[in-house]
C-alpha cells in the first residue's frame, strides 16, 4: 500500500491556490477538468515531493456549502523553521490560530477553513517572543 493523497474541497481555486501555493510554499503537479462531472482536480505537492505527499484540491463547479471543515481533520506539514514559517504567513495576512508556543506546533486554516497544521523539523526550538505570549485566535 503506498499514500497517494488528501482531497478538500474547495470554493474559490483563486484564493486556495493563493494560500497553499503562494503563503504555504505548495506547487501545482497537476490539474484536471472534468465537464461531465462538473468539477475540477488541482493536485499540489511540497517541491521535491511530487508523487508522494499530494494535497487533491476539488473544485465542484455548482457551489454548495462545506461548513467549517473541521469534520476532515488536519492537513499536517513539517517545516524548517517554525518561527519563521509563521512569520511569513503572518505577513502574507494568515491568521495563526495556534501560535507555536512550545516552538514545535502551530496551526492556521485555509480559505476553506481546513485546519493545517506546521510541525517544527527535528526537535522543538526555544520559546520565544512573539509567540510564547500570543493566544490562540479562533478554531484550530
């Protein structure tokens, strides 16, 4: 058995496209509009990753609301530096909605409200400011 992809749904591909690719560092592999089905694939992947940690981006053509997306769970990535990482998000209008407090974990959310979750690479770094102090802001 071997792990293909997550799928999520998405309303606006715009605004997706912009938070995963553009603010989350993701790169489009590949997309696929099927007219009979009315919807559209866009498959994304970390740089170097192609083909084995995949993130399915479903666009059904007919809207229709998802709620808040907590009933899927989480995406989940590792990251270099968490520190930084959210710092870039931040500055690119992200709302952090866990700070990585612990200098380990940290949570935001999609334009879709799915939770996706920053993992520190290796071993936690040490608090520090800003983060140690922030609250969490809205659901994660």
């Amino acid at each position: 058995m071997r792990y293909l992809h997550t799928m999520v749904r998405v309303t606006d591909v715009d605004r997706s496209l912009d938070f995963y690719c553009n603010k989350l560092g993701l790169k489009e592999v590949r997309r696929k509009d099927v007219p009979a089905g009315r919807f559209t694939l866009i498959f994304l992947a970390p740089p170097g990753q192609e083909g084995v940690a995949e993130v399915e981006l479903t666009h059904n053509w007919d809207p229709e609301p998802y709620d808040e997306g907590r009933n899927f769970g989480h995406l989940a990535f590792e990251v270099d530096d968490i520190y930084a990482t959210c710092e870039r998000l931040q500055a690119a209008g992200v709302t952090i909605n866990r700070p990585p407090r612990d200098g380990y974990m940290a949570f935001v959310r999609s334009p879709d409200n799915i939770s996706v979750e920053l993992l520190q690479k290796g071993e936690a770094k040490a608090p520090a400011e800003p983060w140690s102090s922030m609250p969490n802001t809205g659901k994660w």
